[in-house]
C-alpha cells in the first residue's frame, strides 16, 4: 500500500472542550490513484490533508507513505520526504509577494539538495497553467485565480510522487478549470497519485475511475461516484 492511514485522530483542545477533526479514519491508497474527498467546511477534510502530508502531528494513529511512518522520522527527514515526494497545492496561491512568478514556482528547489526541477521545466509548466510570458511578474500583477494557477505550477516543480490539494479550483474561471483538471488527468495517467479535498463534483466526474470519499464531523467514508 503506498499510503497508509489507519486509525487516524486528531483532536484540540478549545475552551476546555475536547474538539475532533479528523476521527479514527482508515484509508489505503494505491500508487496512481485518484482520491477525491468531499464535504462541508468544517468536516476535516483539510485536516486530514495536513496529516497525510506531515504537517500537522495526529493525537493518535498512524500515517505511512511508501512504507515508512511519517512521525517516526526526524524533523529533517519528514522535511525531505515532504520536498521530494510531495507536492501541496494549498486552499490559498501562499505565493511571495516580492518574487516573481518564475521565482515563486521554483521555490521549492532552494530547500532540495538534489533538485529534480529546473527553469526550463518552470516554464513548461507556466505554459501548461495558461500564463505563458507571465514569468517576469509579481504576484501582484495577477488575479487571484492567475495566483492559484502559478501555485498549480509550483507543486509540480519537483516532480512529485504525491499531489496533495485543497480546493485547488476554488477560485479559477469555468474555462481555467476545465484546463486544470485536463492536467491533473495527464499527471495522474503518468503515474502521479492525487488526493484532492474539494466540493465540486465536476472535478468527481472529470477524472478516469476515481476514488471517491465523503467526510463529516471528522469521519471519512466510501461514496458511490455521483
């Protein structure tokens, strides 16, 4: 299995009350799928994302990629496995204002040993993203969706085995989006496993036999594709 969630907890503590945002889930994901989780906010889907990449530690339970626990490596280690194996594309563009575009996507190279990207492939994947030409910008100069799509970019830059996504079509026009979901599908057909947290079931339907989740107050269930 390559990755592994199982009996996963994550609560906090708020004003003296017990809080859980992601309860006891159990979840086994094959290399190249497509994993699609739906819910309300609120429902710990983005929690759940957090745990998976190793950002955010579990209360209880375990999560393994490739075979290794992620909270029974090292600070450094679980921040290489994160670099090289991952790639987030968060719920916010999170881009440097004072970067430009091009900069922006490469990135992540500077806290890579080994960088498996270079700026050709930046430029590649600007092109892909729809802003071809747009590498000299700041931030600044784009619209919001124009932001989503440079972060898009970014989280492929290091070829990753992993695409974690937190709505990543949020914010993009019905076009954009149609353009972004044709590339998720090419990745994904390369061999790219994607777990995407969203509530557009366009997303649902536009992927080839996808794996579909439901998720409220912190439980994680099999759906039926829509």
């Amino acid at each position: 299995m390559y990755i592994e969630c199982e009996d996963l907890l994550k609560t906090y503590r708020s004003e003296g009350a017990v809080l859980t945002a992601v309860d006891h889930v159990d979840l086994e994901v094959n290399k190249g799928d497509f994993v699609i989780i739906m819910g309300h906010s609120g429902s710990g889907k983005t929690t759940l994302l957090s745990l998976i990449g190793g950002l955010t530690r579990p209360s209880g339970g375990r999560v393994r990629i490739a075979d290794i626990d992620n909270w029974q490596q090292s600070d450094g280690e679980l921040a290489i496995m994160r670099n090289k194996k991952i790639g987030f594309i968060f719920q916010f563009a999170s881009l440097m204002p004072t970067l430009t575009v091009l900069e922006n996507i490469l990135l992540p190279l500077s806290f890579s040993n080994t960088p498996q990207g270079d700026r050709q492939y930046a430029l590649e994947l600007l092109e892909r993203v729809g802003l071809r030409g747009r590498q000299d910008d700041l931030p600044g100069q784009l619209s919001g969706g124009q932001q989503r799509r440079v972060a898009i970019a970014r989280s492929f830059i290091n070829r990753p085995a992993i695409i974690l996504a937190d709505e990543p079509t949020g914010d993009l026009d019905e076009t954009t989006e149609q353009e972004i979901l044709a590339i998720f599908k090419t990745f994904n057909q390369a061999g790219i496993t994607f777990l995407v947290v969203t509530h557009n079931t366009d997303l649902a339907l536009s992927q080839d036999s996808p794996r579909l989740f439901t998720m409220q107050n912190g439980l994680l269930a099999a759906s039926p594709l829509l």
